[in-house]
C-alpha cells in the first residue's frame, strides 16, 4: 500500500510536458507493434512466414549403460 501511494504522488508531481511525451512514445510504440502484427498476419495468410526453429531447452540424457 505504501509503494501505491508513494507511486501515485510521484507521478502526480510531472509537468504536462513529461506526460506528452510520455504518451508520444507509447502511441509511437502503439503503432509500430499493430504494423509488426498485421505485417506477421500477412505473411502466415498468404504462407509465406519463415517457421520458427525449435529450441532445445534441455539436454537429452544419454546412459552409458553397457
């Protein structure tokens, strides 16, 4: 509860201009992530998507059992 109310006052204390740019960034991010989606969405219609490698996380167990 302390962190909440601590974090509201600090951002109660920005100027205007440190929100407007703020909300520049996240608009610009906003939009750069809806082309980067609609750009993915395209090309797996269309079947031209590269596929994704698989990642091995673990090692395979290998028994030397004689």
């Amino acid at each position: 509860m302390l962190a909440l109310s601590a974090s509201v006052a600090l951002l109660t204390q920005q100027s205007l201009q440190t929100w407007l740019i703020a909300g520049g960034y996240v608009v610009v991010g906003t939009i750069l992530f809806l082309v980067a989606r609609a750009a993915r969405r395209r090309e797996h219609r269309q079947g031209t998507a590269e596929p994704t490698r698989e990642l091995r996380l673990e090692r395979p167990i290998v028994r030397d059992d004689d």
